[in-house]
C-alpha cells in the first residue's frame, strides 16, 4: 500500500508462496467478514476467503445466496440489478435443498456444531470490472471450474451465485467438505480435513496460476508480496509469539521431568540382572524370587507411565496446535486491520483533494464578484444533486420524499437553474412512484394529501389518549 515501506514479520512471512510471490491469508470465523488479498500488478484485487459453516448457518445464509427475498439488511444490495444475478451450478433445487441431498449420500455426526457446508467468496479483481459482461462471466466460469475440481466435483457443489447486484461483483461458492475414510470405507463429512491449513497455504498460488493458464486474454497481471501490517500490530503479535514459546518451553520442561521417573528403574533393573544366574539348560535366567516381584511391579509400572506420558503428549500437541492456530488467526487479523487502514488513507487523499478543489473555486468565485453565501435550501438542493449526478439513490421513501421536497423548494425560489433540476425531480418522482406501487403520475400534492389523510385518522385515536388521561 501507499505510503508503507515495512517488511513483513517472519511470522507472516511463513504464509507466503515464494514460488508464486503470494501474500494471501484464509479467515475460519463468520464474526466479521475480512476479505483475502491476492494484489496484481496491474493495480487489480482478487479477494477470496473461505468460511464454514453449520446447517443452522445455512438456512439463513441460503437465503442471502439465493436471494430469496426482497428486504435486505445489506444496503448493498440494489434489487433493481438482482436480475444479472447466476448461478453457475446448475443442479435443481436451491441452495440448501441440494445440501440435504447430498448429506442423504454420506456420512456425517448428528451433531449441531458440525461444519456441513464450506464457502468460497471470490470477488472479481479491479482491472475486470471495465470488462465485458461476458469477460467477467468468463472470470467467473474459470474460477468455477477451479474450485469444483479442486472439491471432489460437481456433486459436492451447494451452489455458485455470482452477485452482480453489489458494490462488488463477487462469487458465492459453497460447497459440502467431503473426505474419503479409508478404515471404513464410506465418503463423510470433515471441514477440517479438506479445507485444512495445506489446502489452505496452497490455494491462492494454485488459482493465480489457473486463472493465468487459462485467462491469459484478460487475467494477466503477477502478484505482488510486499504486504505489511502496522507497527502497532506487530508489536501484539510478537506479544503472542512469545506466549507461544514460552508454553512450547514448559510443556518440553515436563517431558523432560517425566523422563526422569526412569532413571531408577534404570539402575533397579542393572542389580536384577547382575543378581541373575544362567540355569543349565543354557537359555533360561534364574532370579530370586523378591527381585523377580520387583521386576513385575517395575512392569506395570512402565506400562501406567507410559501411559500417562502417550496422554500428556498428547494434550501437549492439541495445546501447541490450538496455540498456532490462535497465532495463525492474530496473522490474518492483523494482515485485514493493514488492509483497512490503507483503504483510509486513500480516502483521506481523496478528502484533501476535495479541499484543494474548494479552495481554488471559492478563489474562482471571488474573481467573478460572485456571492459566496447561499440558503441552506440551496445547500442542500445542490448536495443532492451531486448525490444524483454520481448514481445514487435515495436510501427508503422517506428520504425520497425529502429529495423531492428540496429539490421543490429550489426550483421555486429559483436558487438552481430550472433545466437541471426538472429532469432529477422526475426521477425522484418515478423513484416514489415505484416504491407507493402506484400506476398514475406521482405528485407532491399528492403527497401532502396522503400525509393529511393520515394525521386525521390518527387524531381520534389521540383525542380519545387524551380524555383517558384527564
């Protein structure tokens, strides 16, 4: 990113393909949605990430992929575009009704907190979005081809859907995590298994070197590896990695103690077998009967030690995978939180270019003998047609009706000139008409009528408060 020189810590560092010059990292938890980083030269920005998830998951999340409704908590959503949406996997059924038929065909615990379905979300890196409709379809379809043969073919696909009604055009790949059981014999479901830390580390350089192979008309740009994350996110993860290695060294403390309990059986078992004598049969010992107790009790108790050296071993291993795994995560977080903060810094480059702009056409106006104050009708009637100008729409109804009512305003004090305001206030107008379903011409008189209406079959109910309340 601009204006960041730092190299990246060895820790991050241990993430990166050299082969591919890749710096790109795969988020596990669904609390917020930071996005994997795949940076082209060209300027372009291939983002994946990849979460799992339970069947409670996705019978909400089902709804988001397939849009099966028209309310949406995402404001990014625009459902005028919904119809250039597709699914490029083209099993019948929705999403999560191919994900019952297809756990129908394996096995998989009866358990809640089971990760059933895994998703992809690939977003269509910057130098396509000027492409054809067909190109970045092309993209899609490639990409698409990449991740169903990369998880075991088209019948563990739950579904394909390719956005194009966000900020963002961006793939949903969702998919059931299957894994063969050789001891069994049986296809069942494992998260961790498939999409695991190997999968993982090698997935982006294995895409990036697909999507070159095949895309090379419109796909073409290397990957750079100069990520960096922010001094004070270092210094956290260096807290954590400390942590880390201060538990490796206690856990290696207590091995190291329990290899001290053998010492003295060591030396017993040296007495037992100098106390030994050959009988004359040449290949049998024989041994006092006490040192001969002794040896059976040595026995059993090798045997519980060893056991509880096995269990111990084993918790330490969970222990120092779990504490990885927590290190792992800190590197993704704090990779996204660089992320971020470069995003800032761009918009504030944008913000002071704004200012210098202002400050040269309030000098322009001054020259001219211009007056600099203008109503705040004026003000706000300008802004929103800077809002129009650029594309945007109003929010919801009542913001609409705002626009329309400013935009109104101007146009009768004729602080704007008339040509530019009457074509927006006729597409304010069609905005409400279509969110009113009306069929007739939309007017603000009408409005104002509709308002009144409203307030006198509520003044009833309120005279009625009133009395109750004397």
């Amino acid at each position: 990113m601009q204006g960041m020189d730092r190299r990246m810590p060895k820790s991050l560092a241990e993430h990166v393909q050299m082969k591919f010059g890749i710096t790109c990292y795969t988020i596990y938890e669904c609390s917020y949605h930071p996005c994997v980083m795949i940076v082209p030269k060209s300027g372009g920005v291939l983002m994946a990430n990849v979460q799992k998830y339970t069947k409670a998951n996705v019978q909400g999340l089902s709804i988001h992929w397939d849009r099966k409704t028209e309310i949406h908590t995402n404001k990014d959503i625009d459902v005028e575009r919904s119809h250039l949406n597709y699914d490029l996997c083209e099993k019948e059924g929705d999403s999560l009704s191919r994900l019952n038929d297809r756990l129908e065909e394996v096995h998989c615990l009866n358990r809640k907190d089971v990760k059933q379905c895994a998703s992809w979300v690939v977003t269509l890196p910057e130098e396509l979005k000027e492409k054809s409709e067909a190109e970045q379809r092309e993209f899609f379809e490639k990409t698409y081809e990449f991740l169903t043969d990369r998880y075991g073919g088209e019948k563990n696909v739950i579904c394909a859907n390719v956005h194009n009604d966000e900020t963002t055009p961006h793939m949903h790949f969702a998919f059931v995590p299957v894994a063969y059981d050789p001891k069994k014999d049986r296809d069942r479901v494992c998260a961790k298994k498939v999409v695991s830390r190997k999968d993982l580390q090698s997935f982006h350089g294995d895409l990036d070197a697909f999507l070159k192979a095949e895309l090379p008309h419109i796909y073409q740009g290397g990957i750079l590896n100069d990520k960096t994350i922010g001094i004070d996110t270092v210094k956290d993860l260096k807290k954590h990695s400390e942590e880390i290695q201060n538990q490796k060294q206690q856990q290696k403390a207590d091995a190291t103690a329990e290899m001290k309990v053998f010492k003295e059986p060591k030396e017993l078992l040296k007495k037992i077998e100098a106390s030994a004598k050959k009988t004359v049969f040449g290949d049998k010992i024989a041994l006092p009967s006490k040192d001969f107790d002794k040896l059976k009790d040595l026995s059993v108790s090798s045997m519980k030690i060893q056991h509880q050296a096995e269990k111990r071993l084993s918790a330490a291993n969970e222990k120092i995978e779990e504490l990885e795994e927590k290190y792992y995560k800190a590197d993704l977080r704090a990779d996204n939180a660089e992320f971020q903060f470069g995003l800032l810094e761009k918009e504030v480059d944008k913000l002071k270019e704004h200012r210098q702009d202002a400050i040269i056409y309030k000098s322009m106006l001054k020259d001219i003998n211009k007056d600099l104050e203008i109503s705040d009708t004026e003000k706000k009637g300008r802004l929103i047609l800077y809002n129009l100008e650029n594309g945007h729409k109003p929010k919801n109804q009542k913001e609409g009706e705002q626009w329309l009512s400013i935009l109104e305003k101007n146009k009768e004090e004729k602080t704007i000139p008339q040509k530019r305001l009457e074509g927006f206030i006729e597409r304010l107008k069609e905005f409400l008409d279509k969110i009113l379903g009306k069929d007739k011409k939309f007017s603000l008189s009408g409005l104002k009528r509709q308002s009144e209406q409203s307030k006198q079959t509520r003044r009833p109910k309120t005279q009625k408060n009133r009395d109750i309340e004397l």
